[in-house]
C-alpha cells in the first residue's frame, strides 16, 4: 500500500471534524430478550441470588413491622427520611415560581426508552432546574433498564423530582417511579403490577419461582426506602403471596405489616393487637394471589402517592412551575440515532469507515474514500453523543488515535511505540462510545461494555478480512484499479510496462517528459514544483529526497507519476 502526504491524509479527516461539530451540537442493542417486564409481570434472565441468601421474607405468620415508619413510641434505629404523604405537594398559593423541566417517558420500557431517559437526564440537569417532573405512560418493560432507571431518578439531588402517571404506570415503570421525591396518579390511571416471570427450559413464560424472586424483593424493597415509600407495598408490586396490612397511629403516621398467603389461605387474617391500639386494616388489592395494583384514590389512601391532579397543568400549577416549562420527549433524531446504536449497524459504520480510510490510503489524491469515512464515523459519534454514550473523551482518544497513527506513518516509520498507542486509542473510543460509563458498575453497565466489546471486536475482524481482500483484487476491479497505483516495476521491466500501458492522459500543468523539482520528500506521495505550477505527484520507485530533480514518466487522471533524474541530481 502506497503512503499519501500528510495533506492528503489530514484532508478527508477536516470533513470528520465538521461533521462531528455538527453533530455534537445537535445534543450510544443487542439487549437480551430473556428479561421482559409485560403488563402483567417481568421477565429476568439474570442469575438469582442463591436459596440461602438472606432475605426479609418471613413465614406465613409474619407480623414484621415496616423498616421505614416506626411503631409510636419506639426508637427508629436509624433517621428515616418523609414518607409520600408527609411530603405531599405545596400548594399552590405558597408554592413559589421555579424552574421546571418536564420529561416524558412512554412506551414499553427497551434498551431505546432506556438511552433515551439517560439522556435526557443529563439534559435536564444540564438546564438546572429545580423542579424535574417525569411523566410516565408506559405498561412496562425490561427489568434492568427499569430498576436502574428508578436509581438513576433516585440520584437526582440537582432537583425535586415528581412522577406524575396520566393513565398507567405498569410492572417496570411502576418500579423505576419509586425511584422519585413523590408520585402523583390522575384519576383514572393504574399503577403497580409489577411481577416476576421467568422463561422455564421450555422456553415457557411463567411467573418465577421464589428463589428468583429473592434478589428483585430486596432491591425494590431498598429502592423504595431510599424515597421513602413504604417498602411492604413495594414488595407486594413483585410478590403475589405478600399481603399488606396497614393502619393509621395516634401520630397520623401510618404503620405497615405483611402476612404471606398460603395455597389453603390466600386471604390472611390481620394480625392480632393489645387492647387499645388501631386495628390493621387489610389492603384488599393484595388478597387472592395478586400482585398490587391500585388506583388514585387507594394510592393516596395507603400512603403510596401524593394528592391526585386531573391533568398535567394542574400539578404544575400546584407545585409552582414556572411557565413556559421545558419539555424533553423522544424526536426523531433521538429515533435515527437509537437504531444508529444498534449492534449490527453499529459494526457495519465501523467497518465502512475503517474500509474506507484503507481504500483513501491505497489510492492518494482521490479524497472519496476520506470523505465516506468520515461521513461514517461522523455517524457514530453523532448518534453516541445522542444516545448520551460520548463526551469530550471520547473525541480526544480518537483524535489522539489519529495523531498517533499519523506520526507513525510520516516521522517516525515502521510500527513501533506510536502505531501501537494510536491502535489503542482507537479502540477505546469505539469501546466507550458504546457505555455510558468508564468503569462499570452494575450488572447493565457490564453488559454494556461486553456488548461493545463484541461490536468492536466484530468490526475489527470483518475489517481485516475486507482490507486483505482489497489488497488483492482491488486492483483489477473496472473502474476501481483506475484509483490505485501498480506495484514498482522490477528492474529492467519498467519500459515493457510503460508500452503496455499507452493510455497516457494530458495534464493541465505537465506532460510526460517534463522536469521538476521535489519540494517534500516523495514516500511516494509528495510535491514537485514544475515551470507552471507545485503539484501532487506520486513517485515510481524508491524514496525521493527533498530538492532531487525529477521526471514526468506517466499520467493518469490527475495522478501524476515521477522518477528521480539521477543523472541531473
């Protein structure tokens, strides 16, 4: 393969930088199937914990007390933070005007609502507001996505944070709402519903067992004692054998207990208390083996949501918005640059701009392989920098990749230290460019980094196969063996060659036979200045010295081919 000139390389590589302004100024799915949260429960592929993790499950006779609000008149061994109905909405008449971002989330919970809500996370905090109210339309979705979308809501500290369910808020975006300050339900929506299903090795559906249940209780459970909600309903949302009892102290606060159903008794009787004491009250949408799910009114009634608002502009109002609020809400540049992420298109850009920068290399002064790879990459960076996958370091490691491998090529030649270093640099920002995060954390942020792993892994493959390729037949493809030099002729076959190719092409400037002097060193590409003009010519042969005198010998095109005049050097 022939080397170009440092201008010739760093040319296409001016319409990647353009691209890529662009597209940063516009602002990462292979994901397994196996774990699907339907309206009517979740599915999990991850492993589950092992039986004999603990858990605070308790036997059919259970009268636990809830491990948020305490018994009055008992110590909290720990400060607890408000409960929903302790942190009920201002109103409005006190609220003063604050800066509000409204996020939308609707559709089925996927790996895309998934990007699409981190993004917009980061956008919203980029606003600085202080108020971020969710509103969630959705029957639910992948649980991963959905439990550490509840986490990332749950570490807003930037702003208050409010869910607010128009019509329903099922199964995983039930789960990813406790994750908010206070969630508020219109009248006629439905909340909850959150169960467990498990495909079997029948590649069956069904609800899972309770040793898969083990691992999702406790993190909806702690999910929910972050925020403040009561843990018991929480788990009453996954567990349809958790039935909840609840009754309201002399405080006002309200106290929570759990009797776990039995085949023979799906309908525990409430525990029994001193003389004296409130009575539990049994909440009945836990009762006969189903999973929790409630409407406004027993939301507001057990504790689980703030007041209900009728419409969007009324909770805006109550919580006192300031008007005109800003809306985030999936477009359809956020739709192009999903399926832009997507694992098989994602290798397949990735493969047409390494394929095509090889193809520029091979073929100096002809610019449509520089400009087809950074149209590519351009792609893969617009649509990270969308799906909130990159940032500025991404952009250095790659442009620093680039720098590397241009020192290689033209200071300091052969593959050493800086070849080495650039290859790296690549590879990492094609890798970070697929995750979120730099050193991952959870279970989904590994799977992350596995899957654009494989994505990287993939392309670089297919690249090696599809450049060896090119270097062996590109040059008799029509039309394309026109874009590549032939090899340096052996000695004494350079004229029998010359005759077999007689198709010499006039040129604007020079023709075959005219004398020139090399301005650059020609290795082979370079610049010759001749009587009329300095011009890119490539030469036939060993290295040029910078000031050899050099002759005309072939034109193609504008590709202009010189051999060093020893006898006039």
């Amino acid at each position: 393969m022939n080397s170009p000139s440092v201008p010739h390389l760093v040319r296409p590589w001016l319409w990647f930088a353009l691209l890529l302004v662009v597209g940063g100024g516009s602002v990462s799915e292979s994901r397994s199937e196996a774990a699907v949260l339907a309206q009517d429960g979740i599915a999990q592929d991850a492993p589950a914990a092992s039986a004999d993790e603990e858990t605070d499950s308790g036997d059919a006779a259970s009268d636990a007390v809830s491990d948020a609000p305490q018994v009055e008149g008992e110590p909290a061994p720990d400060a607890q933070p408000p409960t929903p109905r302790e942190g009920a909405a201002m109103d409005a008449a006190s609220a003063r005007s604050r800066k509000t971002v409204v996020l939308y989330l609707e559709g089925p919970i996927d790996w895309a609502r998934f990007s699409h809500f981190r993004a917009k996370l980061q956008q919203a905090k980029a606003a600085r507001p202080e108020l971020l109210v969710v509103v969630i339309e959705s029957p639910g979705g992948l649980l991963e996505e959905s439990l550490e979308m509840g986490g990332m809501l749950a570490d807003v500290d930037w702003a208050e944070t409010v869910v607010y369910v128009p019509d329903m808020a099922l199964s995983g975006a039930a789960i990813l709402s406790l994750g908010a300050d206070r969630i508020v339900i219109s009248p006629r929506a439905r909340f909850g519903d959150a169960g467990v299903i498990a495909m079997d090795e029948n590649f069956m559906w069904r609800y899972a067992e309770e040793k898969f249940l083990s691992d999702v209780v406790r993190r909806i459970r702690d999910l929910a004692a972050r925020r403040g909600y009561p843990p018991e309903l929480a788990e009453a949302m996954v567990d349809r054998n958790a039935v909840v009892f609840y009754r309201t102290l002399a405080s006002g606060k309200l106290e929570y207990t759990i009797e776990y159903a039995t085949e023979q008794n799906l309908s525990p009787d409430p525990p029994s208390v001193p003389a004296g004491e409130p009575a539990w009250i049994r909440i009945e949408e836990t009762t006969g083996n189903r999973f929790l799910e409630v409407n406004s009114v027993m939301a507001e009634r057990i504790g689980l949501a703030a007041p209900t608002a009728e419409t969007l502009d009324a909770l805006l109002d109550r919580e006192g918005a300031r008007r005109p609020v800003i809306t985030l809400r999936r477009t359809t540049a956020d739709a192009v640059a999903y399926w832009l992420t997507r694992p098989l298109i994602r290798v397949l850009l990735i493969v047409i701009a390494l394929a095509a920068l090889y193809f520029e290399l091979s073929a100096p002064g002809i610019g449509m392989g520089g400009v087809v790879a950074a149209i590519a990459f351009g792609a893969i960076f617009w649509s990270s920098f969308m799906g909130g996958l990159a940032g500025t370091l991404e952009v250095v490691l790659f442009l620093g990749a680039f720098a590397c491998i241009a020192m290689e090529v033209f200071v300091i030649p052969g593959f050493g230290v800086a070849g080495i270093l650039g290859v790296l640099m690549l590879v990492a920002s094609l890798v970070l460019m697929g995750q979120a995060v730099i050193v991952p954390d959870s279970d989904l942020e590994w799977r992350e980094l596995m899957n654009s792993l494989g994505i990287v892994t993939g392309s670089g493959v297919s690249f090696l196969l599809i450049a060896s390729v090119m270097s062996r037949y590109l040059g008799s493809v029509p039309v394309l063996n026109r874009m590549m030099l032939p090899p340096p002729a052996a000695a004494g076959d350079g004229e029998r060659q010359r005759e077999e190719h007689k198709a010499y092409k006039t040129h604007a400037h020079v023709k075959v036979g005219d004398w020139g002097e090399a301005m650059t060193p020609l290795r082979p590409a370079g610049k010759v200045h001749f009587s009329e003009a300095t011009l890119d010519v490539v030469s036939e042969g060993s290295f040029v010295e910078p000031g050899s005198v050099v002759r005309v010998v072939e034109i193609q095109g504008n590709r202009i081919i010189v051999t060093l005049d020893e006898r006039a050097s």
